[in-house]
C-alpha cells in the first residue's frame, strides 16, 4: 500500500507525448473519479509526483487546474484533499443528468438502428457478467459504456457535449453505489433495450428517468443503509 492510501497498482503510466502538465492531470483526474484517491484524502505534492515520476512542479499545476474544476480543494496552511461533494452538488448533478439522458433515450428509440441495439445488448451482457463476477471497477465502467452508447444512438451532437461533461462526475457519485445497485440497475438497462429496440419513444424516456432516479435516491441513502 502507498503511502497515499492509493491501491497497489493503481496508479496510471503518464502516456507520451503531450505536455506533461496534461498528462499529470489526466492521472490525478482518473485517480479520483475511480476513488482510488477517495474524497476528503490529503493530497501530497511530494508523495503524487513520486508515485508518477515526475517533479512537483507539474503535480502543482495539476492541483491548481483541478481545484478551478472542483475535483480538489486547496486549503490554506493545510494543503490540497479531494473535494468531499455534498448532497446538494450530488442532486443537482444527478438532476441534470436525468434530464439529458431522458431526452437520450428518447432519441435513440428514433434513430437506432439494429447494429444499436446489439451493441446496447452486447454492452448489457458484459455488465450482468461483471456484476455476477462482483467486479465493481469493470461494472462501473460498462455502465458508463452503456449510457454513453444510448447518448451516441440519439443523433445529438450538442446533447453529446453536455453529456460529457458531466460524465466523469455521475461516474464519481455512482462509483460508490455500484455494488449496491448492482443486478437490477442491469434489468433497468435491458427494460430501455426494450424500448429502443420497439421505437417507443414514450417508454424509452419514462424508463431511462426512472433508471436514473433510481441511482439518485441510491446515492442519497448511502450513509443510511
């Protein structure tokens, strides 16, 4: 175990080339939205850039540029931890995500054709197996495979854009209620195939609010369960 708390092999290789300012950000970034570096953990400038093999001087930048994006709080005479998000933050993020992927699923139902609605089943399949193997980290990823494929399916370039930007937060916030979530949220998955596949419009969008809301109320319960 490091001494940053981070998991034995999880720290990521800095890829080249690019400036390595991005490269660095990129680690810390994907760091924290899988929770290897967990909310409320203190970041060390001289422990992250050992870990990375790299000087300080780009890990300072990093923390800088995720403190503007809310990933990371620097406190004065304390130092940098991971931002801890309240419950507010989580709702209004999860809020909105409802909102634009309901009106994915819906446009999906529209345009997707027989090669989408394969590889919606083919992306559902691999995540059913993932929860029977429990393997969180693979299960949280083919979620986000998944919603990112119906959001591809709707045709919308704009909605698309103001997906992605929220994306890497809903992985945050669901990182934590995956197991919890578990199987039906994959039953939820194949119920919108059904609506997708069907062309029904209606039902797709009813379905894809409910699943969403579904993770919401998770999230919110949580610390209650």
């Amino acid at each position: 175990m490091l001494s940053t708390g981070l998991p034995q092999g999880s720290v990521p290789k800095l890829e080249r080339p690019g400036p390595l300012r991005d490269r660095v950000y990129g680690a810390l970034l994907e760091l924290i939205t899988t929770r290897a570096l967990q909310p409320g953990q203190h970041l060390v400038e001289s422990e992250l850039a050992g870990h990375l093999g790299v000087s300080r001087q780009p890990v300072r930048e990093a923390l800088q540029r995720l403190n503007t994006e809310g990933w990371v709080d620097l406190r004065p005479a304390q130092g940098a931890f991971v931002h801890e998000p309240t419950d507010a933050e989580a709702d209004q993020l999860l809020t909105v995500r409802t909102l634009l992927e309901a009106e994915a699923a819906r446009l999906a139902a529209v345009h997707a054709g027989g090669d989408g609605v394969a590889a919606l089943e083919a992306l559902c399949a691999e995540g059913e197996r993932a929860v029977a193997a429990d393997d969180v980290e693979a299960a949280v990823g083919l979620n986000a495979r998944f919603h990112a494929k119906v959001m591809e399916l709707a045709g919308n370039a704009v909605l698309a854009e103001l997906a992605g930007q929220v994306d890497r937060r809903v992985r945050w916030y669901y990182t934590p209620i995956a197991r919890q979530r578990g199987r039906q949220s994959w039953i939820e998955h194949r119920e919108l195939i059904a609506a997708i596949a069907d062309r029904d419009e209606q039902r797709a969008t009813a379905v894809m609010r409910q699943h969403t809301e579904h993770t919401r109320t998770s999230y919110h319960a949580r610390q209650r369960s």
